[in-house]
C-alpha cells in the first residue's frame, strides 16, 4: 500500500497518533532520506533555528505559527524531539512528516535525548508502551535516531549543533568523518557534541556535571571558531527562562524553544532567525493558547527521576 504523506500529515497537525504500520513506513522512508546527509549538513542562509521541544507538540504547532509555515520558512532543529513532555510520540511523528514531505526545507538535528538510554528514562519509552501497547513504535524511532545529522554548517559562518564543543574536536573535518549511524556512546566525541555546555566562569575544558561530556570557556569557543574561519556557534540544550542566551562577546548562543518546559517553569521560549545577512534575531514566544491545546495529565515523563543517568539533574538549567 502507498504511503500517503499528505494523510498522515493532516493527521500529525491535528496530533492524532498514527497507526503502528504507518509509524514504521515513515521511520523507514526517512531513514533513506537521512542516509543522504552528511554529518555536518550544510543549510543555506535565511532560515529559523529552534532549541529543544521535548513533546510540547502543541507548543511546536505554535512555533509554526510564529516563525511561519513550511515550505516558506526554512527550520534548522537543534534536536531533542522527546522526553520530558507528554507528547513525544506527536511531536517526533510531526517533525519526520514535514522531514520526509520538504527534505530540502527543514533539517533535523540529533540531541542526547535521541538516545535508546536516555529515551527509556526520560519518558518516550514508557509513552510508546502506554500509547501503542508494545515497545515497537519507541525500536522504529530510536533506530531512525542514528541517521539523524549531528550538525549544521549555516552558511559557511555558523555551526549549528545540539549540545557542545570537544576536546577530541578541533575541526569540522574531524567531525565529518565520525560514524554517527549508531547509539550515542557514553563518551567520546559524539557524546561531547550531544552533552556539552559553556560556561562563562570557566576556561579550557572541565568534566561537566551533567556525568557527560564538558562544560567550557570562551577561550575554547574563541580558538575553534579561529581554527575554522566561523563567526558563530549556536546550540541547545540548556534552559533558558528567557528563551535564548548570548555569551562569549557574540560568539555563541543558547536557543530555547520549550515554553513553560514541563509545564511548571514559567519559562519563555525562542526561535533564532538567521537572515541572508547573517543578522540574528531571537522571536520570543509564550506556550500556545489554552484553548489551542490538550491539558497533559500528571506524567512521569514530564519529572525528574530520581538520581542521575547520565546526568541532567544538576539545577534548573542541566535539566534537559
């Protein structure tokens, strides 16, 4: 039977869960597309970045909203598509639709939580069980993760990616070569570009206390962007109560696009427009209406377990 995209989008925006089969047909034709790109994928100038969603499917569909509709905005995603919110399964169906629908319009990064590990903490796991009764949408969707890219080059000036730097990293060709098709490892160069942050008190390269990868100082950031002719590095993976953050003197940011992340932090969300100029501007936004949305029940997927697996509960801003 032919896979219907336009059927199974109309069914996505309205967050309507997909059936099993059609879950497995689309994780298996975009598998084809992603196996197309490269590692640091290259993404043209203008075009919108947006920070973690962890399943706030609804928050996403306002995003859509504010930054303009596909195909006439180009979105760079930054990765982590689930966890933490209740809506991980509709909000990772409706990303790979418009993926697999404008291949060429929006790019889909990987995050740490695009993780088999992580995934089975942090809630995907147990929201597939809970939502398909087997543990088969949750295998389809965890092996369409290894294809995903782990990072962009925009426009030649800025590199775009999930987490952070590395020290087994100093160039983007040492990046381009790396087998991404796989589990994020525990450590390494991968999981440095999936779990590390900046950090403005700190210079070189210390062990995060997120339990992986690096937290990092500007003279770390300065250096890589001089060894490779870039102006800019934008990331994720960080809270941020205002949506964004800008450190280093203008040379790297945060962008985050959860608003009221798990529905109790208050917090704004943003998207990052970058124009043909390569001017930045943050488009903040609140969560979508009220009435524009499902109230989420009382989930585990949307608190903190307890003790830490891989780290993500060192204070407000590592829990992500």
């Amino acid at each position: 039977m032919p896979f219907d995209v336009e059927a199974a989008l109309s069914k996505a925006q309205n967050c309507q869960l997909l059936d099993p089969c059609t879950t497995k047909s689309l994780c298996e034709r975009l598998k084809l597309v992603l196996a197309r790109e490269c590692n640091v994928k290259p993404v043209p100038t203008p075009v919108t970045i947006v920070g973690d969603v962890h399943g706030q499917v609804y928050d996403v569909l306002e995003l859509f909203k504010i930054g303009g509709p596909l195909p006439h905005t180009n979105y760079l995603f930054l990765g982590d598509y689930v966890d933490r919110g209740p809506f991980s399964v509709e909000t990772i169906t409706l990303l790979a639709l418009l993926k697999l629908q404008h291949p060429e319009r929006i790019t889909l990064l990987r995050g740490n939580h695009e993780s088999r590990q992580i995934t089975q903490v942090y809630g995907f796991f147990a929201e597939c069980q809970r939502k398909f009764g087997s543990a088969a949408t949750w295998q389809h969707f965890t092996e369409l993760f290894d294809y995903l890219p782990i990072a962009a080059s925009v426009g030649g000036s800025l590199l775009a990616l999930h987490g952070g730097l590395s020290p087994s990293i100093h160039h983007l060709d040492q990046i381009r070569i790396l087998d991404r098709f796989a589990e994020i490892p525990h450590d390494g160069p991968i999981a440095d570009l999936m779990w590390s942050d900046p950090d403005p008190e700190k210079t070189g390269f210390v062990i995060s206390p997120r339990g992986a990868g690096y937290v990092f100082g500007h003279d770390v950031v300065w250096k890589f962007l001089h060894l490779n002719d870039l102006a800019h590095i934008v990331r994720a993976h960080q809270l941020c109560m205002c949506g964004y953050q800008v450190l280093f003197d203008d040379s790297l940011s945060t962008v985050w696009s959860a608003p009221n992340y798990c529905y109790r932090f208050a917090n704004t969300a943003s998207i990052l427009e970058i124009s043909e100029d390569f001017s930045r501007f943050f488009n903040v936004y609140g969560p979508a209406p009220e009435s524009e949305r499902q109230r989420p029940t009382t989930e585990t997927s949307s608190s903190a377990p307890s003790g830490r697996a891989a780290g993500d509960t060192a204070g407000d801003r590592y829990f992500t």
